[in-house]
C-alpha cells in the first residue's frame, strides 16, 4: 500500500491532482494507495514501505482557504526546470532540488500542484474563458513560456514512475493510440439551381469574399462534378481503415436561417451520410454531437440542438466538441447533464486543443476526468485532448514552409508515442475547391502515416 500523506487544506484540489497522477496516468488502483491530511503536514510524503519520497508544498499551503488560490497573482510568470536523472523538467510551482539521502528523496517541484493547474485549465477561467467561452491563447503560461509543444504532465509522471519503479512499484505499459477527429462544418454539394442563384449574385455584387465556406459559381460548378456529398467522408474512412485508427465524426444540427448553420440537419443528404457511416459497422467509427456557438450561454437552445442530435444519429451521442472550442462551466454541466443519459453516466468530450498551435494545451494526451474548480468536484466528463488540428497547418501554411511545419508536427508526435499516449488529429469537413481538398487529403495522410509509424 502506498500511503500519501499531505495537509488538510484544499482537500478537493489535493485529491483531484494526486487521483490524476497516480490513478489516471500511472494506472495504480485505487486501492491500493491512500490519502491522509494531516493538519500538521509541510510537504507531501509518499511512504512505501520504508522508503519516503517528500515532496515540498508550494502552492495550496499557501492558499489555505476555499478558492483563494483563484487570483491572477497566482498564474506564474517565470519559468525554472527541475533538474533530475538526466532529465530537465518544466516547474510551474517549486523550485530545483532534488536530493537523495539513504531511503528519502526530496523533490522540490510541486508535482500536485503544477498538474493542477494545467488540468483544472483554471488559468483560463481567469483570463476570460467564463466571459467569452474562450480566452487569448497566447496570454497562456505554457505559449508565453515556449513549453506547448511539450506534454509536461506526462513528464511530471515519467519522474514518478521511475521513483516508484526504484521503490518495487509495478506498471502496465499504456497502449499508444491515434484518434481521427472530424468537426462536420460543411458538406453538401450545391443544387444546380443554387449553382444559378451564385450567377445572379456573382454578376450582381462580384465575387464573395470567403473563399471557403462561398466558393464562386465557376468553383461550384467544378466541385459539384467532382465530388458528391460522401466523397469527403469516404475518403477519411478509408485512410482510417487503411491505418486501423480510430474515427470520430461531430456533426452539427442547425438548419437554414440559424446563425452558423452551415448544412441543414434534417436534409436529405445529411440523413444519407449519417445512415452510410453506421452501415459500415466499424467499431473504431463513432458519431457524436457538435453544439453550434448559439448554445454558448443558451441552455435551452443547447436543449433543441441535444434533441436534434439524438434525432439525426438515432442515438444519444456519447461523444462530442464545441464549435469554435467555445464552453465555460455553464456549458461543461450541459454536458454533464446529457452524461447522466449516456451508459454508466459517463460522456466523452473532446475541447482542449489550441485554435492557432500544434501542441498540448493541458500538457496531458490521455482522457482523463474534467475538474469543476467553482464546485470543487470532479465532472462526469471525460476530455480527450486533442494536439494536431489541420486548421493550424492551414494557418502556417501562409507564412512557414512545408518542412518548417513539420518542425512542429514531429515533436508532438514523437511525444505522443514516447509516453504512449492517445495522438487526437482533427480534420474538419468543409465545402472547399478541388485543390484545397486535395492538398488536405495530402497532408492529412502524410501526418497518419508519420503517427503510425513504428
């Protein structure tokens, strides 16, 4: 039995941080380590039979009350690394120690409290997320700090495991897994006689200015006689059945006149394409739930799209992500909510991924259960990070090159297979021209068969 004991203050956050490393990502029972606070308590002790691990307290002793913590002052600025066994490790709370005398080692980075803060995400609640549903990606300590691209939670575990290793600790070895995720912005083919309403407006007013989502009359034309509206799908089901990943499809359920909609739910081509993806009976394929950005702040508009979703899907989704990423706690318990319709109570979601980065927004790449800091209680959601979205490379495609890119790609994968995690890529569905999609499709299996490589 390992036996952790650390002071009685925070005994929420204590818990939350310590059950994230020691059940969720070293994979220990349970039952088989417990947790003791103890009011007298400076730092956190591990005891393992007679070995001690100590390691120093530098943030909730600090922050004694309930949610005191919750203070810009508090987001850290500097960044310092630990030094140990050959390795250098980002510290959010600490200091560089580390020392080994007779069966003690002492640790001077906050290994509870620094996971704390980038699995909670609580810095974003303060930096805007409750307000906006989002927050300034680069205000974050990790972006601001160069350390994105790097999962350092797992890090915080890798030191861990080998301590604990060294104490007659056993492990299972965690299985590497990529993940294909689509968002469903936009799909349908146009109707000839849209194609001829785009002529009038074409001739009226001149080109439109988004060349994505309202291609000109010329591009219809084209994309129309090239594609259908499966071929996109066809073509990421099939990449993913080549590489044996799994797939993820989130699908929208606005209709015409709604603000983002995009492609009406109900349409006869979106019932088609929902109705092919289940007849092909993968068990690696599963469609969930896309709430658009009218649910943000909108309880009974979520209401009518979760409806809508269970509707279109004949199911009730088990698995989903917001539109433009955009969610707070208000929305989180939404959420929570249709997890308690779902088989055992649990829903999977998928929102931590940067909008303009590749990389590790809460420096973890396995599911693990989302923390509610105002009610200061685990949720019934769990998040499965996701750390390549082709959007970014769209964005870096205007001013970086292909190898300047694949600077950036390579460390987040290589990563992900080092600490064997779940590799989560996102390539949206989008009405596109003929080039665009097919430079999608380039770099889209390029980045799979880089992640499946051994």
């Amino acid at each position: 039995m390992i036996t952790i004991t650390c002071h009685n203050d925070n005994i929420p956050e204590r818990t939350y941080a310590i059950d994230i490393l020691f059940q969720t990502l070293l994979e220990i029972s349970k039952n088989d380590y417990k947790i003791v606070f103890d009011a007298t308590a400076e730092s956190y002790m591990i005891q393992i039979d007679d070995r001690q691990i100590i390691i120093e307290d530098h943030f909730f002793k600090n922050h004694p009350e309930p949610l005191s913590y919750l203070d810009k002052t508090n987001i850290p600025t500097e960044l310092i690394f630990l030094h140990a066994l050959n390795n250098t490790i980002p510290i959010i709370y600490g200091k560089d120690r580390f020392e080994k005398e007779g069966n003690t080692i002492t640790i001077g980075l906050d290994v509870f409290a620094s996971t704390f803060f980038m699995v909670s995400r609580w810095e974003e609640s303060l930096l805007g997320r409750e307000e906006k549903g989002d927050c300034d990606e680069t205000n974050l300590f990790s972006v601001k700090n160069d350390i994105y691209s790097r999962p350092i939670v797992h890090e915080y575990e890798e030191l861990l495991r080998f301590i604990l290793s060294d104490c007659g600790v056993l492990f299972k070895k965690r299985e590497y897994k990529v993940v294909m995720s689509h968002d469903v912005d936009g799909f349908l083919t146009p109707s000839y006689g849209d194609i001829a309403k785009s002529i009038v407006r074409h001739l009226r007013h001149g080109p439109p200015k988004n060349k994505v989502l309202n291609l000109t009359w010329t591009e219809k034309i084209k994309y129309k006689k090239a594609f259908n509206a499966f071929s996109q799908f066809l073509f990421y089901t099939e990449l993913c059945k080549k590489f044996d990943i799994y797939e993820w499809f989130y699908f929208k359920v606005c209709n015409k006149g709604e603000k983002e909609c995009t492609y009406n739910y109900d349409a006869d081509q979106t019932i088609e394409i929902v109705k092919r993806l289940k007849e092909m009976n993968n068990p690696k394929l599963v469609l969930g739930f896309h709430p658009s950005q009218n649910t943000f702040g909108n309880e009974r508009r979520w209401e009518k799209e979760r409806n809508r979703i269970t509707t279109l899907l004949e199911i009730t989704p088990e698995i989903g992500r917001n539109h433009h990423l955009l969610y707070n706690y208000e929305m989180l318990r939404m959420w929570e909510k249709m997890a308690e319709n779902t088989l055992g109570g649990v829903l999977e979601i998928s929102n931590c991924v940067f909008h303009n980065k590749l990389g590790y927004r809460s420096g973890v790449a396995v599911p693990y259960f989302l923390f509610d800091i105002y009610r200061r209680k685990p949720m019934n959601l769990r998040e499965h990070p996701c750390q390549i979205m082709d959007t970014v490379i769209r964005y870096h495609r205007k001013e970086k090159t292909e190898e300047e890119i694949w600077e950036e790609i390579r460390p987040v994968v290589e990563s992900a297979k080092r600490y064997n995690c779940e590799l989560i890529l996102t390539w949206h569905i989008y009405i596109r021209n003929k080039k665009l999609i097919h430079d999608y499709y380039k770099w889209c299996e390029n980045v799979v068969q880089y992640a499946k490589l051994q």
